[in-house]
C-alpha cells in the first residue's frame, strides 16, 4: 500500500515540480539573473534530465510493487484454498477487479520501461502507454473510495479494522487472549 501511495505520489509530484518546458524556462530565468544566456535547446535537455532521474523513483517503486503484487497474489492463492473468503461477495468481486487492475499496471509498466529493449513500434508504445494511464486513474479512484470505505467501518460497525490489517489478528482474538490473562 505504502509502494502505491509512492507511485502516486511520483506521479504528482512530477506534475508539480518536473513538466519540462516550465523548468526549462526556470533554467533559462535563473541563467539570465546570474549575466549569462543558455542556449534552449540545452535548457530542454537539462529539464528533460533531470524529470529522467526523478521518473526513476517511479520504475525502482514499479519494481518493487510488481515483486510485492506477485507475493500478494500467491498467498491469496494459498489462503483461499484453505478458507473461503471472509468479505461480502460484492466487495471481494472489487477487491479482485483491484488485483486485475494492479497486474495491468504492473504488466504495462515493465513493458514501457523496457520498450526500448523490446523493439516496441510506436504504436504499441502509445497504446500501453494509454493502458497505463486509465489505470492509473482507476487506482486513484480506488485509493479514495478505499479510504472513505475503511474509515466508515473503523467509525461504525468494525472498529479496529485499521489495526487488525497492521496486526493481522481479529479483533476477537485479541479480546479472547485478553479475558485469558
Ligand atoms: C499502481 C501502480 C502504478 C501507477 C498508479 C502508475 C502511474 C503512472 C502514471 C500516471 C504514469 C504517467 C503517464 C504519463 O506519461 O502521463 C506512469 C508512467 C510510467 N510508469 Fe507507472 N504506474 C504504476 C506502476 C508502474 C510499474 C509497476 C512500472 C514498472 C516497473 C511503471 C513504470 C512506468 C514507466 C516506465 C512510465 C513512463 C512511461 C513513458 O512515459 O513512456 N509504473 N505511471
Ligand atoms: C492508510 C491507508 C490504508 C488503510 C488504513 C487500508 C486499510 C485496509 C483494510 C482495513 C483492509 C481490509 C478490509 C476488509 O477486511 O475488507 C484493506 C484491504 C485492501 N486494501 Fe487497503 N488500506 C489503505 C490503503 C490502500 C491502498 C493505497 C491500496 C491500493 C490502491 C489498498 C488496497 C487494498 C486491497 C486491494 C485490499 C484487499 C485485500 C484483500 O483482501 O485481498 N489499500 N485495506
């Protein structure tokens, strides 16, 4: 969760802080104040460097998350064969659209991060690209719909939601051991 809200956070921090032709314009500003022109084409270039070396904290987080997604992926396999699942029908049915989602986003990243290596044609690039992006909007949505949702049930009918995802016990098993001491 923590690698998601990271990915995001990269996201808008490279919105905020790293569009290309605004920074190249701060290079040239801050280059005129000190008596001296650059050239634009070199404002670009360095613009364009240095969101490169931000962007890479967004593929490292990637990385991470495709290798935390696939361990996720197999303890539910192994949990689920083992118990049935515990939440009503229509949100496990979300939970899973979230899981299909994640795999996308995964899938899609690692082949525009290595889309050079691949060959890829441009069009396939784009398209990825576009995959990627609608994604990214249903992980967003997600995010906050998720939020709102645990903070409903933590206020109203399951408090200690948040701690028992933290824990991984029951709130039952904890008062149970407690009435045992
Ligand atoms: C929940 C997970 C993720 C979210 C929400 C997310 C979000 C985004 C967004 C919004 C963009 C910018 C698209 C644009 O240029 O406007 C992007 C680009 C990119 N992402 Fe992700 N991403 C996620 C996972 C990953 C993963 C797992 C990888 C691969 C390791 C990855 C690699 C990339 C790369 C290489 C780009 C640059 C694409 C380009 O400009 O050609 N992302 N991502
Ligand atoms: C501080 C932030 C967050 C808190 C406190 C939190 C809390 C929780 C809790 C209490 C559950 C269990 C709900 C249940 O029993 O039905 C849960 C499940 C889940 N959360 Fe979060 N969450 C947070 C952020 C996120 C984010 C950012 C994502 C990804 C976008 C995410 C994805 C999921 C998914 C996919 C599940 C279902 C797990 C499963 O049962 O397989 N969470 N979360």
């Amino acid at each position: 969760m923590l690698v998601v809200f990271g990915l995001l956070a990269t996201v808008f921090a490279r919105d905020a802080f790293f569009k290309v032709k605004k920074n190249a314009q701060f290079f040239d500003n801050v280059a005129v104040t000190k008596g001296y022109a650059l050239d634009p084409n070199v404002s670009l270039a360095l613009a364009r460097e240095s969101k490169d070396r931000f962007w890479a904290v967004h593929v490292w987080l990637g990385y991470i998350f495709c290798f935390l997604l696939v361990l996720r992926c197999v303890s539910i396999f192994e949990s689920q064969k083992k118990t049935a699942p515990q939440e009503p029908r229509s949100l496990r049915l979300l939970y899973n659209l979230a899981y299909g989602i994640f795999i996308i986003m995964a899938l899609s990243g690692l082949t525009l991060n290595l889309s050079a290596n691949l060959n890829l044609s441009t069009d396939v690039h784009d398209w990825t690209h576009s995959l990627h992006e609608w994604g990214f909007r249903f992980v967003l949505g997600f995010a906050v719909l998720h939020l709102l949702g645990v903070l409903r049930a933590e206020l109203g009918k399951q408090p200690g939601i948040v701690s028992q995802m933290i824990h991984g016990k029951k709130l039952q098993q904890i008062q149970n051991a407690a009435k045992k001491d």
